[in-house]
C-alpha cells in the first residue's frame, strides 16, 4: 500500500506533523519548511513480533542459563517529538528516562499500540524518547540498555530485554542474553523471509491483564519453569535453523510448538477463548502462531498456509486481520 493510501484510510490517527515524518522514514522528504518549525526533532522506533525464547530473556533464567530471543520488527512505531506549543507528557516512564538525562524539555509521545498489545510498545518507546533526548547520537547498545535499566531498575516494572533491543536495531534478530550482556546476530533479508512476511497476520484478540502480573506469576514459578524455559530456548535456536534451511512447514511446526510451552508457563498466558480461536484457526487456514508478548490478550500472530482462508475466518469470528510488513530499520531520529 502507498504512503497516501495509508494516511487517506488512516485520517484521523495522524497529525500533520506525524504524517511528514513518516514519510520522511520512507522516502528521505526534507523536513525543513514542512512542519512549521526546522528545529523539532521526532524520533520513531519499531514494535516487534518474537518467534521464540520468550521468556528467558527475563531474570534469573537470563543470568543463571542465558537467554535468547529470536523475531523481527515491524512495521508499527513508537514516536517522540519536541513539543512546540508547551505540552508535555507526564508519564512515569518519560519522567524517569528526562530524570536520568537531566532532561527538561518539553516531549510528547504517540503509540501505533494500545496498551498491553504484546509488541513492546513500553520499551519501544523508551528508545524513542532516549533517541530523540540524545539526538541518536548515543550507540543502540547503550540506547537498548538504558531504556531496559529505566523499565526495570528505576521503574520497578518487570519484563524481558528484548523488545528495547528490536526497537534499537530493528531487522530480524537473534539475540543472546548473559549476565549484564547481550549479542544481536543479524538474520539477512531473503526472498524466504519475504514470504513468511506475506503469509503472517496479526489479529488483536482483545485487552489483556497487567503483563506485570503475568511475569510476576511466573516469576513465582521460576525454579519449576527451568525446564521448560530451555526447552523454549532450543525452540528459538531450532527456528533460526529452519529459516536459514528455508523450511516453511518445519519453521511453523517450531512456532506452535513454542507457543504450546510458552502456555505451560502460567495459566495467565492463555485464555479459554484465545485456546479455542487458534485451534480454530488452525483448522481454517493458519499453519501456526502465538500471542505476543506476557499473554492472556493483546495481538495474535499467525503464519498462514492460505492466508485468504484464514482472513475470511478470522473476519468471520469478529475480528480484523491485519496484514504485516517487516521493519529493517531501527531507531531513527529525523528533523
């Protein structure tokens, strides 16, 4: 779809000034003149979308058997911009990120995600604000590590690293974490990764609980979890392989298979509902797919062996497929 498909279907969710820097993302349009004021600057960051190793990028499994993550970014953004008209924005995850750097601008913040969608909105949009703070002149590593400290250290709020790391870096990603360290190995794009892109949807299932109590549910169930936490890991490891192989039907066993143990970890993962929509959807079209993020709601992903079948199905059971596209880029600032 063109640019101005996408903002003529899309109005009313962006602002004149989100519209340019968009397509100054895309199409390398000149800024100046264009938004009133040559000197805002907007940073942009990507969501993402994991295959597997969810999880293990959370302590104390990261620090005590190491992580790893493996998922693309995509093509739904976190933005951050200078305010020019005195607003700002008062949240505690903006507050705590100007707190570290001293900061105290005037920064206002929009989201393509709801809240609680599973695609790492918080932590994406923590590189944003960074970025945009820092100019993007700060090393991803160093941007990704922040933005996970503010989240966990200064904010107390639990979680993985992954999603600051695909926002920094974007591309498709398999990343490893230690202790206190983390590896990005870069997966290059092939006409095989382009195909598992146009036969993936997402669908939003609906609102889910506080991923915070989700991860703290596991948490409590850490030492039992070990077990599979490494089988999930394997699973990810195995992905990677299976992409590399170009093997649709093996790649999309794996998913299923990682969605199964992600389940085993909490019964908050999951709901009856979410359980009974992807067995269906299985049934009509889908070859596999998982919830993203902590769980229990927010986005489904599916990887479709007839994606027309599996659109009319899911319209057909009150939702609406959303087609996705693969962001090789990550952080940007512009302006």
């Amino acid at each position: 779809m063109s640019l101005e498909r996408y903002f003529a279907r899309h109005e009313r969710r962006f602002t004149k000034t989100r519209i340019v820097v968009i397509i100054a993302k895309y199409d390398s349009v000149n800024l100046s003149g264009r938004i009133g004021r040559a000197n805002i600057m907007y940073c942009v960051s990507p969501l993402r979308i994991s295959f597997g190793g969810g999880n293990t990028d959370v302590e104390p499994y990261r620090s005590n058997r190491g992580g790893v993550s493996f998922g693309v970014a995509i093509n739904k953004y976190t933005f951050a911009r200078h305010s020019s008209n005195g607003r700002t924005d008062t949240s505690d995850l903006v507050d705590a990120i100007k707190k570290r750097f001293l900061c105290s601008d005037n920064i206002v913040v929009d989201s393509d995600a709801p809240s609680y969608s599973g695609l790492g909105a918080s932590g994406a949009m923590a590189v944003s604000v960074i970025g945009l703070i820092t100019s993007g002149k700060m090393p991803l590593k160093d941007i990704a590590r922040i933005a996970f400290n503010v989240e966990r250290d200064d904010l107390c709020v639990a979680g993985g690293f992954q999603d600051q790391v695909w926002a920094s870096f974007g591309g498709m990603q398999y990343i490893e974490f230690g202790d206190d360290r983390f590896d990005v190995l870069p997966m290059a794009r092939t006409p095989f990764i382009d195909l598992i892109q146009d036969r993936m949807l997402l669908v939003n299932v609906g609102p889910r609980e506080d991923g915070i109590q989700i991860h703290e549910d596991e948490k409590r169930r850490t030492e039992d979890n070990f077990p599979i936490l490494d089988s999930i890991k394997e699973i990810a490891n195995e992905e990677r392989r299976a992409i590399r192989a170009e093997d649709f039907n093996t790649f999309c066993s794996l998913l299923h298979d990682s969605w199964m143990y992600k389940k085993m970890l909490s019964p908050l993962v999951s709901r009856n509902d979410i359980d009974e929509f992807y067995d269906n959807a299985r049934n009509n079209g889908a070859a596999a797919g998982k919830l993203s993020g902590a769980g229990n709601g927010g986005f489904m992903m599916f990887i479709a062996n007839d994606i027309s079948q599996l659109k009319t199905f899911v319209r057909d059971s009150g939702y609406e497929p959303e087609p996705v596209k693969f962001e090789w880029s990550g952080m940007k600032v512009v302006g």
